[in-house]
C-alpha cells in the first residue's frame, strides 16, 4: 500500500508484543507509528524492537499525536471502554481487545460514540480472519450439513496460580467467561448466523481470587438448533469446534487457528473427508481488514455486528449461574 495506515499501540501487553507487532511488520497495509505505556522505558524498548517512530510514557500523549489514525488496544478488560471512547473522541479508529467491554451496556455505549465520531470500532476476534474458520463458514453456509442441529465449542488452559496475573483479578475483569469464554460464545453465534434465545450457564469460582475459572454453558437458538461449550482456566490446554447438521458433521480437530502452516477440517457426510486448509497469519488479516477499512478500500468484515452482541449472551451466562436458571435474550 503506498499509504500505509499509522497505528498506534495502547500499551505493552504480552499479546502486542507476541502477536499483533510481528503481524504488523508482515504487511505493507500499517506502519507502526507509536507505542505507548505508562512507563516510557518500556514503550521505547517496545518501540525500538519494533520499529516504531514515536514512544509515549502515557496513553494520552499517544492520542494526541496528529499522526496516529488507528489504535490497538491491548489493556485489561476493565479499562476498554474508558480508553477506547477516548481514543474515539480524539478521532482515531479503534481495534480492541476482546471482551470488548465488561457487559453489552458498556459496548453499546462505546459503538454509539464510535457512530457518533464517524470511526470505526472493532472487535480483536482475530480467530474470525482465520482461513480454517472462513472455509468452515462457508461449508455450513453452502448447506453441507443440512440444517444445524448442535455445535460445541471448547477453549481451555491451566494458568498458574499467581494473583498478579489480570486474569485472575476481578477487578480488572478477570475470569475465564471473559477471557477464553467469549471465543466460545462467538464461534457459536457465528455458526449459527442467528442470535440465542435464551442461555443456561454453570461456573466455577475461585474463593481466593473471587473469578470463575472455567464453566459449562448452553445456548438455544430456536428452530431445534443448541450450542454448547466449556471453557476454563483449571484444564488442560484445547480449542475445539463440533457443528452437527441433519446431513452431516464438521470437526475442527486443529481448532479455530490451527497448528503450524495448515488446519484439518474433518467432514463426515455421505463421505468422510479431511479438508487441508493453508494458514495465514490471523493476526495481520485481521490488521489488514482495518487498514482497508480506514483507506476506503472496503468495509470492514465485521463491520456491522451490534458490538453488545456477543456480550449479551456472556452477561446472560452470568445471570444464569447466579440463578441457577436459564436467562432470556
């Protein structure tokens, strides 16, 4: 791209540094124009690794530089919706760390000002870019499964019992619903191409660290269609995708991202049959769909999603485990 679009970074996460920043320097789409931290040190450590021309030891010096016309924001969960409607206001585009914010009140309030400055506001549901989900869709879509009958999606990890870890603080919007929970949750929905009706959760909490640390949960989507899944902090690492139909099955064995250079998508209908799909890197398309979204070049993939959309059902989730009853949507 002649115009590269300047983006900025809101802070040094271990995602930014890990995934997003090298993902960043594989397109020709976005230059790394500024990082940002509450220590200088540090945004001009990440800046130098990364080549970055400007490091700013607050997150406002960053939205005041003329140059920088998209963030990503990368910061714990409880400070979303306060950064990015700043950023906003200062009219630069937002890319924004999954959970958008900490219920469907707070991002509904962040897309009615992102409306009202006339910039965009995303969700950093990479995963969605991925080709191996992309290629699922499509299947599901084009009717190789009949009507969808069930789905599971899975996502879980052991993290290690540290009380410095956001993950575990709830008050920064700790907890594995937010953090791998939501992944679940928005698989689902987009398989299903509808929104749940209503939604049954059970979680388990931590008494020390006062998060839920993993949980069970099930969604109806009417027409005789149910997603379920699990997810935690307290089991072994996995990411998984089942969708069930009336002529067929589809397994992501690989998960959503996969593993490696290619994803196996395994299709039982009236024949078995293991689809290889090629991987791209998940992070720079979805870094790219921003860019031509800023430049014109096309609208943004996800675009029109109601941002308290996937939050509505994880607030539901919530509601229900408290219940002990299934919550309306």
């Amino acid at each position: 791209m002649e115009n590269p679009v300047r983006w900025g970074v809101m802070g040094c996460a271990n995602i930014a540094t890990s995934r997003v920043l090298p993902a960043m320097l594989q397109t020709d789409k976005a230059e790394l124009w500024a990082v940002a931290s509450r220590t200088l040190e540090k945004a001009e450590n990440v800046a130098e690794e990364f080549g970055a021309r400007e490091a700013y030891g607050s997150y406002e010096d960053l939205l005041d530089d003329p140059e920088v016309e998209v963030v990503y924001i990368p910061l714990p969960n409880h400070i979303h919706k306060r950064w990015s409607i700043a950023a906003l206001r200062a009219g630069i585009h937002v890319l924004c760390e999954k959970p958008i914010a900490l219920d469907a009140e707070e991002a509904r309030e962040m897309q009615e000002v992102a409306k009202a400055n006339d910039r965009f506001l995303l969700e950093a549901f990479m995963y969605r870019f991925s080709p191996v989900v992309t290629r699922a869709i499509e299947l599901v879509r084009d009717g190789a499964l009949g009507d969808l009958r069930a789905m599971h999606s899975t996502f879980s990890f052991v993290i290690e019992d540290d009380p410095t870890n956001i993950r575990l603080q709830p008050e920064t919007g700790g907890g594995a619903l937010y953090d791998v929970g939501c992944y679940c949750i928005n698989v689902l929905r987009m398989m299903a191409g509808r929104e749940p009706t209503q939604a049954w959760a059970t979680l388990s909490w931590s008494e020390e660290h006062e998060v839920d640390m993993g949980g069970v949960g099930m969604l109806d989507f009417g027409a005789d269609l149910y997603g379920t899944f699990d997810t935690g902090f307290n089991a072994s690492g996995d990411n998984y995708l089942r969708v069930v139909g009336t002529e067929g099955v589809m397994e992501l064995p690989d998960g959503v991202l996969g593993r490696g250079e290619e994803a196996m998508i395994h299709l039982s209908t009236d024949d078995e049959e293991e689809i290889v799909v090629p991987l791209v890197d998940a992070y720079m398309l979805e870094l790219e769909d921003m860019c031509d979204a800023v430049r014109r070049v096309s609208a943004p993939k996800f675009g029109d999603e109601p941002l308290d959309a996937n939050m509505r059902v994880i607030d539901a989730c919530y509601v229900s485990d408290a219940s002990g009853f299934g919550e309306q949507l």
